[in-house]
C-alpha cells in the first residue's frame, strides 16, 4: 500500500467512525489503531477473505433473513464451505478462528452495509446470542478457552465498538468457573455488554429484541418458514474440505483475484 492509498484508507475510515459517535479518548489513539487495523489486515490478507453476496452466490456461513443483499439462507453442507465450519454446531477446535474471521467480514461488508442502507443511518454494532444447549466440559475445555481468548483480543483490537450486547443462554453450571477465567481476558466495556443466563432466559431476551426477530424456540415468534431448517443453521457435514478457513480452497484461491468473488471491501 502506497502512504497515499493509507492516507485514503484512514480518511475513509475515519469518516465512518466518525458517523458512529466512537468512543476514543484521544485522536492520536484512534489513529494507532486504524493504522494497526490496516497493517493486520494487509499482514493476513483479510482484505482476500470472500464474503456472499447476491452476485458470487457463494454459499452463506450462517443463517440470514431478511436482507436485500444477500437471499434469505440457511446453513447448507454444499461443497465450497469447509467442514470446519459445519463441524461448528457441535464443537469447538482450531478452526473456529478462521470461521469467525469469515463471518466478521460477512457482517461488516454485506449484512451492516445492507441495514444501514435499510435503515438510513449507519449500523455497526451486533446483537449475538450463543445457546449453550448440549454444551458441558467437553467443549469448556482449556484449547476451546483458548479460542475465545483468540477471538475475544481479536475482536477488540480489530473490530472495536462492533458489539451492541452479547447474551449467553441455556449456560450449563460448569460455565460459572469457565467465566471467571474469561472475564479476565475481557475489556470493562465487553464485560457490561455480556449476560450470562440459565433456561430462563426469555424476559431479558425480549427486552432488547422484537418478539418478531428472535426466533420460537428462543421465546420470540419467528418461525424462518421459508428457509430450510428453520431459524438456525441444522445441516450434517458431508464431502467437503476440511480447510482452516471457512471456504474451500478453490473459492479462498479466485477471491484473490476476482472482486465478484471477494464481494465489497472494507473499506467502501
Ligand atoms: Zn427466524
């Protein structure tokens, strides 16, 4: 990158930090960290990460509905997407990282562009809700910690600001001693956005969610009868790479030299 194309870039994503009231104390560390955000992205070539759109039909990573730029889908175990991350349901091992970088890009470049479109006013900042069900030490593990400490440092240095509230539900009793060791790897900040709740977790979730969006088996009325397995991801892996990223190798190979494939920047 020319020090003009990284003048450009930090102008354009100022700008847009600038539209989202970002919380930074000082302007000198805004600019540290859109600088370090750039160089990580030139250093892993997250700019060549592929994302869905209408165009590429590449296969979606999660199941979206409601959107303009991309057709309402579920999770389907069609070749192109790794095993990785049909595997993800159940477990939880080293190519979750990989995964989760996938879906940040997807998120950032197709589905918030495509609301704030929607919405006439930029949005930026999710909503998760992790379901613990079926979950017990085995997928507590100290590997599977390690994860979430990768990607907790991840989202924090690289996409910061990017999370509304995050709501842990269904959390088995082992999660208590599990939370302990992950507060410590987590910002204040993150730490105020998160709830950890047990089978009752109805109430809370509908106070920030329309009963509409969440989805039935969650509390709320939203059924994604038009989408094949419903309102979550529910297909069985078969015939497809086990790769470290979430596409295959061919799709992560034409991303690198196709804009179709890649889908729109960052940056844009
Ligand atoms: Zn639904």
């Amino acid at each position: 990158m020319t020090p003009e194309e990284q003048k450009e870039r930090i102008r354009q994503l100022s700008k847009e930090l600038n539209q989202v009231e970002y919380n930074l104390t000082d302007e000198d560390g805004a600019k540290d960290q859109l600088l370090k955000t750039i160089e990580w992205r030139k250093a892993n070539q997250i700019d060549f990460h592929p994302v869905a759109t209408k165009d590429n039909k590449l296969p979606v990573l999660y199941a979206v509905r409601g959107y303009d730029a991309i057709p309402d889908s579920n999770l389907e175990s069609v070749p192109g997407v790794s095993e990785a991350v049909l595997r993800i349901n159940k477990y939880m091992g080293e190519e979750v990282e990989g995964y989760h970088l996938a879906c940040n890009e997807f998120l950032h470049r197709v589905v918030m562009k495509d609301c704030s479109k929607k919405a006439g006013r930029p949005i930026n900042r999710e909503t998760v809700i992790f379901d613990c069900t079926g979950m017990g030490w085995r997928q507590l593990h100290m590997p599977a910690l390690n994860f979430i400490r990768a990607i907790a440092d991840c989202d924090q240095k690289y996409y910061p600001e990017t999370l509304n509230k995050f709501f842990l539900v269904n959390a088995p009793s082992a999660f208590v001693y599990v939370w302990k060791i992950v507060k410590a790897w987590l910002d204040p900040g993150t730490i105020a956005k998160i709830q950890i709740l047990g089978s009752d977790y109805k109430d809370a979730l509908l106070k920030q969610i329309p009963s509409e969006n969440l989805p039935s088996f969650l509390g709320g009325e939203c059924t994604c009868q038009h989408m094949d397995g419903g309102c979550v991801p529910s297909q069985a892996t078969k015939d497809n790479e086990t790769v470290s990223t979430a596409y295959n190798t061919q799709i992560m190979n034409e991303a690198k030299t196709s804009d179709t494939v890649r889908g729109p920047s960052f940056y844009e």
